[in-house]
C-alpha cells in the first residue's frame, strides 16, 4: 500500500443504545481503490459521512490526507468528492445548471468548470441531456449525473456510495470504466456497494464491516482464497451470514 | 466568505422560484388574486363601535364662544369621536401625519360670531357674516374619511336648530389633505398589499429548507466547502430579491388599479427598502418552519401559524380589528411595515419623520431577532 490517503483510529459512532461504528482501524493508501462492504445497518455509510465531516464521532479519530476530519473539515471537503447514496439532484435545474451550481460551491473558475463539465457530461453519456431539466431525467441517468456533481472539482479523494444502483447494465459498465479511468489517475476511492462483482471488477483492497466493526480485509483474490470459496459474494454470505438485514 | 457561492446559490433559489409552478403561484399569483378579491369584498366602510381620535384646534373668539363650546359638545355626545385639543395647527398637523388621529377640525377665529348673526336673521343672509370649519383627514384610513364628514354636518346643523341640511353662515370645507370623493378601498388597502405578498415567504422558505433535507440535497451542500454563514446568506439574499419582485409586481398592478400617491421617488425607494427588510423576518420565520416541519408537506401547514398572525393583524386584513387584537397587532413585524407604509403613501409622512423612523427601527429589531431565533433553532435540530 501507498502512503495512506485515508486513516482511521479506534473510530466510534453511538447512537443512543446503538452501536454503528465499533472501533474501527483502517488506512487507505494515496491511489488506492478500496471497497468498503457490509449487510444494510452494517455502518458504511456511517463511516463515510464521519469521513466527510457529516458526523462527529463518538471516539476515535479519522484524516484524509493527513488533515482532521474534524478540525480541518473545510480543509478535507476541498480534497474530497462524494457521490452520496440518496440520488440528491434539484429537479428543477437543467443537468448542467446541477453541474454549474457545485462547481460554483468549490469556487472553481469558470474555464475550468465548463472545460471539466464537457468532459464528465461526454464521458456519463449525457450529452444530449445535459439542458434538460434534471426532473425529466431517468433513475439511471440521475446517478450519473449525482457522480459527475461530485467529480465536478476533481477531488483527490472520492468517496462513491453505492454508485451504481438503479442503472442499467450499460450505464453499470460505463461508470466501471470511468472509476477505473480515475484510478489511472491516481485517485483513491473508497467505493461502497451491494454489487460483489463490482467489487471484485474494480477494488484492489476490499474491507468487510458488520455491526460496525472490521471483519476482514484483503484484495478480492486473497480473501477469496483464504475463505476457500469461488468469488467474493461467497464470502461476504459466509462471514454475514444469510440472515436479511434492514437499514437501521 | 465567497461571493461566488453567495451568487450561485441564489440564482438557483431564484430558478426555483420561476420554474416551479407551485412556488410561482404561492409567491407570486396568490398574494395578488387573493389582494385583489379581498379588497373588493371588504373594502368598504366599517361598522361597530369604533371610536375616532379627532384633533381640535379652536380659535373661536370674541366676546362669547358659546357656539363653538356647544359645537364640540354635541360632537362629544356622540360617542363616536374623543376630542383632543390642540393650540396650534402645526402639532394637530404632525400628530395626522403620524396616524395619532385620524381628523383635525379646524374652527375659525368668527366662528361664534358667525352663528350668533346668523341666529339674529335667520331668513336674511346678506346680514350673515360667514365662516368655515376646516376639516383635515387621515387619507390611509377609508372608515374615518367615510365617517366623519357626515357627524360634523350634523354637529353644525344642530347649532342652527335644523335637521336637515339648509343654507346657513357656517360652512364645513375639507382641508388640503382630505379628499373625500376620490379616496377609494385600493387606496386605502394597497400600503397592506405590499405586507402581504412578502408574508408567503414563510412558506418558501420553510418548504424549502424541508424539501432540501428530504431530498439529500442539504447532505449535498454540506459536503461541499460551503460555510453555513454563506449558505444563510444566500437565502437571505435570495428571497429579498424575490420579496423586491414581488414589491415591484404589486406595485405595478396597484398603479394601474388607480393608486397613485402623491410621493416622490425617494418615499418609494424607502417603501421597497421597508419589505426588503421585512423579508428578512420571513426567511427567520421560514426556518422556525423548517425547524418544527418534519417534511415539506407538514411545511406548508405550519407556515401558517405565522402567517395567519402577520396577515390578520398586520396587514389592510386587520383594518377594524378590536381593542385587544390592536394590541396584538404590536407583536407582529408587518403591522410596523404596513403602517410606515400607511403614512408615507396615505397620510404624506416624510421619510425622516418620527413615525416613520420608529417603524423601521422596531421592523429592524424584530428581523435581527426573528432571523437569529430561526438560525439558532434550526442549526440546534438540523444542521446547516
């Protein structure tokens, strides 16, 4: 691994009786494509929102390119980009109005904005769209388009929470390949899905938490044969369990 | 600080704005139809037992003022007006222009000596020696410009033992700034009208800080480097200007429904500077919204607990209220911009004049604090 990107210590989220983030330890390094998977209520999402200052911990602490998520956190949401799980676009702006809008928030200037929005609208194939309002838009097209809001800066840490839901196959393999066009990049992603096959195309490390603690970590490859099964889906079912779980 | 957010997030707030339908009509549509047939269906004279604050500035003199003693008399008997005297026209005059009473009787110097001539020849008016009872009127109130003309006659007509109107040596004229036959209910309802449309503003905002936190989209700006100061700023920002469109909506349609102030353009800057201030009340009012509104839908229906209070008691919606609710009234920050209004537009107060700066001081006092209380609560639940 690389010089570490990403740092968490001891991390701890309570929430009143519940327990979501339980100790957790991990680094990502700088270029690093790092799945972060686990059941519904597993804390993933936990662990991204403390990452991207949304929540304060209860212990622990967490930086991303040696800043404090806590004390820098101005610092650290200039460095990062993040493509949240809610397809949160507003509807009644045009898809480059979206686009124009977060690139004004990162206090971009304009050559640069409009020269990055022409690249990302080409690349998520939403160039036909793009003065469209956003409300007209398809599930799958409103991904997209919710990735290209958090690219817009070109952050060197990108955080995409289950990026892929709701498209279809095509627009799947579309996004793989621009995730992994931002890996050729040198980027360091931590990639959040349900989808193992995702995981196991894309991720060079992938980290399994459950009930908010680490219960492995590995390339797809080593864990795959450590748990001597055919493919990561395998081992995520025999180290959760079958057991359905629900958002907490 | 950026401008640069400030600017962007505002032209996105006034998109929405535009482009929604269901917020165009709320901002924008439904303040002027809802002015429009309120004013023709209320607009007319008041009933009840109201009491009229009148101004009395008497320089009857000579050897008996008995006349107009009995004059002010049967006007006290009715029950209708409270006199106040005054020595001088220019106080009576000021205390007009600031609302403190709503008429000034003006009784000349041969007012007794008018009466008495007119008593000693009744049936020979070349014998008469003629005078004039000057009446002044508050022109922002429509139920006192209707009311009182008709109880002076009648105060005058008992002094010549008539009961009805004949010719007589006194006359009753109206004052420079009565005009009685043009005043009509958009005039007196208009100074309101601009209150009005900017008091749905609550409801914009509250629905639109809900909405935002439903949809993700709040999550989404917090992640970004955004500082709340200038997220709040923005949305300040944001619906003054759309508070000036609407002033300037309003403004346009009353002008060409006939209301036409005798101001000049500086009373009318200040009158927009007043609702760009009161403005600022409605977005702390809208976040107290999004505060207590779990989704935007329950916005809309809390919205109302402070629209209701500011449209009922500080807009034209409030023009006979009762004793208690005038004291009410007190409370809410449109009564002081609808009355500054009032008396800039309808009783011709200058922009420097007491009234006026005591309006827009108490209006300032309460959008600091409203705006403050809506941050404070709603950073304290949500946050921004």
């Amino acid at each position: 691994m690389n010089e570490p990107a990403i740092e968490i210590e001891h991390l701890v989220k309570k929430y009143q009786d519940v327990t979501a983030l339980d100790d957790l330890s991990l680094q990502v390094g700088k270029g690093e494509l790092f799945g972060l998977l686990g059941p519904n209520g597993a804390g993933k999402t936990t662990t991204i929102n403390v990452l991207c200052g949304l929540l304060k911990p209860t212990g622990g602490q967490a930086s991303i390119c040696g800043y404090d998520v806590q004390k820098d956190s101005s610092k650290v949401k200039e460095l990062i980009g993040v493509c949240i799980q809610e397809t949160a676009i507003y509807p009644y702006l045009t898809g480059a109005e979206n686009i124009d809008l977060f690139g004004n928030l990162h206090v971009m200037d304009k050559k640069t904005l409009r020269t990055r929005q022409n690249m990302l609208i080409s690349k998520m194939g939403l160039v036909e769209d793009a003065k469209r309002r956003a409300a007209k838009y398809s599930g799958g097209m409103k991904r997209r388009l919710s990735l290209i809001l958090a690219l817009i800066h070109d952050p060197q840490v990108i955080f995409l929470d289950e990026p892929t839901v709701a498209m279809d196959p095509q627009s799947r393999h579309a996004v793989w390949d621009f995730i992994q066009e931002l890996k050729t990049q040198n980027k360091t992603i931590i990639l959040t899905t349900h989808y193992m096959e995702e995981a196991e195309e894309l991720c060079d490390r992938v980290g399994i938490i459950d009930h908010g603690k680490l219960i492995a970590l590995g390339t797809p490859k080593e864990l795959i044969a450590k748990n001597s099964v055919k493919n990561l889906e395998e081992v995520f079912i025999k180290l959760t369990g079958r057991n359905m779980r629900e958002e907490s | 600080m950026k401008v640069q957010r400030i600017l962007a997030l505002t032209k996105k707030e006034i998109k929405k704005t535009v482009r929604e339908p269901a917020v165009l009509f709320m901002i924008f549509l439904f303040p002027i139809i809802f002015v429009v047939a309120f004013g023709t269906a209320f607009g007319g004279s008041g009933s009840g037992n109201v009491v009229y604050n009148i101004g009395v500035v008497n320089t009857d003199a000579g050897s008996s003022t008995v006349y107009s003693q009995h004059f002010l008399n049967t006007l006290t008997d009715t029950k209708i007006l409270n006199l106040q005297m005054y020595t001088d026209n220019m106080s009576a005059q000021t205390d007009l222009s600031q609302g403190k009473i709503q008429a000034i009787i003006f009784i000349p110097k041969d007012f007794s000596q008018s009466l008495a001539s007119y008593q000693a020849a009744p049936n020979n008016p070349e014998q008469w020696t003629n005078a004039s009872v000057s009446l002044y009127l508050d022109k922002g109130s429509l139920v006192a410009t209707q009311a009182i003309p008709p109880i002076l006659q009648h105060g005058l007509l008992s002094l010549t033992g008539q009961g009805v109107p004949i010719q007589s040596s006194v006359s009753l004229s109206t004052g420079t700034l009565v005009e009685v036959n043009t005043i009509s209910a958009l005039d007196f309802i208009a100074p309101g009208m601009f209150t009005f449309a900017s008091i749905f503003l609550i409801m914009m905002v509250g629905q639109s800080f809900a909405q935002d936190r439903e949809n993700g989209m709040m999550k989404r700006i917090r992640i970004t480097p955004t500082s709340s100061t200038e997220f709040i700023a923005s949305q300040v920002v944001s619906y003054m200007c759309i508070a000036l469109i609407q002033a300037a909506l309003v403004f346009t349609l009353t002008y060409a429904l006939g209301f036409h102030p005798a101001v000049g353009i500086p009373t009318y800057a200040f009158a927009f500077i007043l609702v760009l201030v009161f403005s600022v009340s409605n977005v702390g009012f809208g976040l107290i919204t999004a505060t207590i509104a779990k989704s935007s839908g329950a916005a809309t229906g809390i919205a109302f607990i402070f629209v209701i209070p500011q449209m009922f008691l500080g807009t034209f919606v409030g023009a006979s209220l009762s004793s208690a609710a005038q004291t009410a009234c007190r409370f809410v920050p449109s009564y002081y911009v609808t009355d500054a209004l009032t008396s800039l537009f309808l009783r011709g107060a200058s922009i420097t004049s007491q009234a006026i700066l005591i309006d827009l001081a108490i209006t300032l006092v309460f959008c600091v604090g409203i705006l403050a209380a809506g941050i404070a609560l709603y950073s304290k639940k949500f946050k921004i």
